[in-house]
C-alpha cells in the first residue's frame, strides 16, 4: 500500500537547494548533491513501484551519509518496524 513519503520528499527538496547553492561556485559539490538528489528520487520510485528487494539493494550502496539520511526519511515516514523488515536497517 502507497504511503506518501513526505520525509523523503522533504529530503529531495533540501538537496534540490544544495544543488542550486552550489551552482557556479563549487561545481564538484553541486554534482555531489545531484547524484545524491538522484539516489533519492530512485528510492522513493522504487518505494512506489512495490519494489521492495531492489530499494534495499539500491539503499545498501549508498554511500553512507546519504544513506543514513534516505533510511531515517523513510523511517520518519514508514516506521522504523517497517523499515527494519523491508529494509534491514534499524532506526
């Protein structure tokens, strides 16, 4: 069942403005906040999809900030019971 995830969207955003805030001032930051941006936005589409096995693969190779962030916001919005038996960590 679809829940909307508003922690992880809340997450996405904030990385949208880092992004944004690093444009033309700090290219390799920027990129940085972009492909975390992406691994979120791939997150939340694998949530929706049902895809529960493969956002757990997607999520355990994460580099480890952005995976700590991505695991809370669904946590924050899911339950920390939901994510220790979809995902395997414990919040």
């Amino acid at each position: 069942m679809y829940k909307f995830l508003e922690n992880v969207v809340a997450l996405e955003a904030s990385l949208m403005q880092d992004v944004i805030a690093n444009e033309g001032v700090d290219q390799g930051m920027a990129n940085m906040y972009a492909q975390d941006r992406n691994d979120v936005i791939t997150a939340k589409e694998l949530y929706i999809a049902g895809e529960y096995e493969m956002l757990k693969g997607h999520i355990d190779y994460l580099d480890t900030s952005i995976r700590e962030g991505v695991v809370i916001a669904f946590a924050a919005d899911l339950g920390s019971i939901w994510v220790a038996n979809n995902l395997g960590w414990s919040v």
